[in-house]
C-alpha cells in the first residue's frame, strides 16, 4: 500500500511539474526544434516593454511555463505524446493550479525567519549584501578586506551558521495579496508567490533601516534569476543601492538553449569574466565591468598539474528529467569505455540528483552494473576537475567551460546529429573540446584526446584563453573585483 502511495504520488508529481513529462516519455523533439521553440520563447519575453515589478521578479517561471507549453504543443503536433496524456497532464495542472487558490488560506500564520550570517570584516563601515542560498559557489566574496558582507537567507526554519534576525507570519492581507498574484500569475504556486512577499516585507525593512556606523552600498548576487535575487534587486532600485550581478560562466551568450537566463535588467551593475561574450539584455544603460579573468577558482595552478595517465570523468544527469533517455547514453558511454578496458572513471551525478531516492537508486545500480565507476558526491565540482584529464558529457553545463579553463580535454556526446549543447565551449575551444555521435566516434575521441601531445595541448589551451580574451598572468583577486565594482564606495 505504501509503494502504490509512493508511485501514484510521483505519477502526479511529473504531470503536474513543468517539463516533469520527460521524465515517462521516450520519443522526444530533435534538438533543432527544441533550441528554436526556446529561443522564440526567451525573445519573446526580451522583446516585452513596460513590464510590472512582478513579471520580472517572476521571469524565470513565466520563460519556463511559455517554454514547457510550447514544447508540449509541438510534441502534441508531431505525435510525440498521445492525446490522451496531453489532455490527462492539462487537467491535472489546471486542477493543481485552482487547489493553489484554494490551499493559499491554509498559509495563515506560517511563520519564516529573516536570517543572516556575515564575515570577518567587523570593522568595516560600508555593507555589501548577498543572497548565496547557503551554497559555497556563491559566497565567493566572503573572504575580501574592503566591505563587511551580509549573506541573507529565508527560511521556515533555522539555518546553521546563520543568525536569526527578525521572523515574519502569514497575516490575512498577505494572503489576499497572494490571491490577488495568483490569480494574475495562476500557474505559479502559492509557495512560491508567499517566498516573494516574506523577501519584499525583510528586504523592505532591511535596507530602509539604518544601520548603526555602517551603512548597505551595494547587493552582489550570482546571475540574479531566482525571484528572491529579482526581489533584492528591485528593493535596492527603491533606496538607491547599486545592484551588482556576476556571472561564473565563462562564454556569454550561450547558444545553449534553454539553459541561459535572461540578464535582470533593472540591475545597475555587471562583472563579466570576458568582453567577448554579453549577456542578452545588457545594454548601454548598465555600468558593465569586464575581468578578462576567471577569479572565482584556482584554475591556473590546476592546469599545471594534470594526471600523469589518462584519467577520464562523465558528467551525469539531465537538466530536463529525460532520465529514460540518459539510462540509454549512460550506458552507450560506459560500456563503450568497458570495451575499451578502462579500469576507473569518475563519474559525477549533479549534487541536486542525489537528494532524490529514485535517482540515487539508480546510480547505486550503475555502478553495479560498471564496477569501475567511482561516483563524484562533492558539493563542487573542483576536486572533480583537478582528478580528471578528459570529461565526457552530454548535458549543457558550465562545468565544459571550467573543464577547458582547467586545460581538461572535453567530449561532448550528441544525442541527436542536431544536438547543439556546449556547442558555444566548443566553437572557442580550438580542438580542446569536440562533439561525437554514437560509440564509435567516441572510441575514436578518446584515442585521440589520449594520444595528444602535452606541448599539443598546452598550444591549444593557450588559443582558448586569447579566444576569450583571458591572460593567465593577470591574476585578479576578489579584492580587485570590488575595487572595480565599487571603487566609489571604497573611497568615499
């Protein structure tokens, strides 16, 4: 009786989800059709003009809910899905979208902590603040010596390593106002709108109070697309405080769709690690700060120390939860490496999969069915890199972009001829990255890749740093970056 609860659950839970219809379909869009409904869907919402402080603090779910529809219309179009299944998903989503209306009362009196955790820089007078989520990636700029950072964070329950500040309950206005949103947005979640009202209520507060000696100048935040980064930005847009978002990806715009996000553009700044590459929706309103660096990991010193031997990694998963799609590349890749009498190889599922049992179940079989797999568990992926001489993937990540930072060889498995993910990494890689279909021609990369000449590789490495405008001897530091960025601050 529990199994059947458990599965008729995860039945609804992946037709009520966007995109959660990968997750049972085998037939699936060619590559083609996919990057241009996704490129239509993200121009679209470019293009739109006077939009209201909620579509942007929203954008991600609404380029997510446009793109999820198209995609099932056009599957629908081309017999990919049966009627039947469409209709079934359609009414599910509408029913879960009206309990959403219906559920929003029961949030009254749901109690959420404000909470903050800074660093060592007590002695400074001017405050940067930051929204890291409580990830390592993003509390880069903890260790500077110019500004004292406050790393907010929101949550129904205490963090470790973050102080309390203030603590906010669901009252009845916030509850109309909730309605009142869902009802203009009905597909977002009542979870999702109360999260944006709790940030606007904190932010609010916080950035109007002021601090004693000390003083908020700026807001740093990674790429700036979850709604609560949209919430900070457009409080700080209010009192005057100068936004600053950064990007840890290295090539920009990416043709990676729908990977990418649209760029905030109510923020009033942008780090950006190479001049070559601009996000879309920057413009020559924004204050634009080009490193030609990669400060953000030590991957310099980490280029000068590759493995001896040939030491391969497989990035795994999928960003779209085509997971009966991935079981098939999986094991073309591995068994593949298996006949070529490969001993051990890294293999590295994204963090986010092994919160999930059904997917560490799965894992936990692979590796039983490929005994040489050692499986990656690491928060980052820098230990990951630093192991491994040649990465194999078939998902569009950043992680290609750091392997080639890394001077690591990249191999990127096509699913289909079309197949354009990390095409961007590739077109700059000068040979240091390359696709393939099927299991021979990745037999024959791997040869290739392995036979390759140090003195070869470090040429070709050298062609993909001036490709993005990048000098290794440069050497910029966090402290730099803030310099930079807020100089007027730092001398005020």
């Amino acid at each position: 009786m529990k199994l059947a609860y458990k599965d008729f659950k995860k039945f609804l839970k992946y037709r009520t989800q966007r995109m959660g219809f990968n997750s049972f379909l085998t037939n699936f869009l060619t590559s083609d059709e996919i990057h241009n409904i996704a490129a239509k869907v993200y121009k679209r919402e470019l293009n739109k003009i006077d939009r209201n402080v909620y579509e942007r603090i929203f954008e991600r779910l609404i380029l997510l809910k446009n793109y999820d529809n198209r995609l099932l219309s056009k599957m629908l179009n081309k017999k990919l899905i049966r009627y039947d299944q469409f209709f079934l998903m359609k009414t599910l989503r509408l029913t879960y979208d009206i309990l959403g209306l219906v559920v929003a009362p029961f949030f009254y009196r749901k109690c959420y902590f404000f909470q903050l955790s800074t660093n060592n820089n007590i002695d400074c007078k001017k405050i940067l603040a930051t929204y890291s989520k409580n990830k390592a990636r993003e509390k880069v700029f903890e260790s500077n010596e110019k500004f004292m950072i406050n790393d907010y964070l929101i949550d129904t329950k205490h963090i470790d390593d973050y102080e309390i500040v203030s603590a906010k309950r669901i009252t009845l206005s916030m509850i109309f106002q909730c309605i009142y949103l869902k009802l203009q947005f009905f597909f977002i979640s009542p979870n999702d709108i109360f999260e944006v009202l709790i940030a606007e209520d904190f932010f609010d507060k916080e950035f109007k109070n002021k601090h004693k000696h000390r003083k908020i100048v700026g807001a740093l935040l990674r790429e700036g697309p979850t709604t609560i980064s949209r919430v900070i930005i457009e409080l700080c847009n209010k009192y005057n405080i100068k936004s600053c978002v950064y990007y840890t990806q290295l090539i920009l715009p990416t043709q990676d769709l729908p990977q990418i996000e649209l760029a905030p553009t109510e923020t009033s700044k942008f780090i950006l690690n190479s001049d070559r590459f601009i996000p879309e929706g920057i413009n020559q309103d924004h204050e634009v700060y080009y490193l030609n660096d990669y400060p953000y990991e030590d991957w310099s010193n980490a280029a000068k120390n590759l493995p001896k031997n040939t030491v391969i990694g497989v990035q795994l998963g999928d960003d779209w939860y085509r997971w009966l799609q991935q079981s098939a590349i999986d094991r073309n890749i591995f068994n593949s490496l298996k006949d070529m009498g490969i001993k051990k190889c890294l293999a590295r599922p994204h963090p986010y999969e092994l919160t999930m049992p059904d997917r560490i179940n799965y894992y936990k079989k692979l590796t039983e069915d490929f005994p040489f797999i050692e499986l990656d568990v690491n928060n980052t992926h820098e230990k990951f890199l630093q192991k491994i001489s040649m990465l194999i993937t078939y998902v569009p990540s950043t992680l290609v972009q750091q392997a080639l930072l890394y001077k690591r060889q990249v191999i990127v498995y096509k699913r289909d001829k079309n197949f354009r993910a990390n095409s961007s990494a590739i077109d700059v890689s000068h040979g240091l990255a390359k696709s393939v279909l099927g299991q021979s021609q990745l037999s024959e990369a791997i040869f290739e890749f392995s036979s390759m000449k140090n003195q070869q590789r470090d040429k070709i490495w050298m062609k993909f740093l001036n490709e993005l405008n990048i000098d290794i001897s440069k050497q910029t530091t966090i402290n730099d970056i803030l310099e930079i960025c807020y100089a007027e601050d730092i001398n005020d």
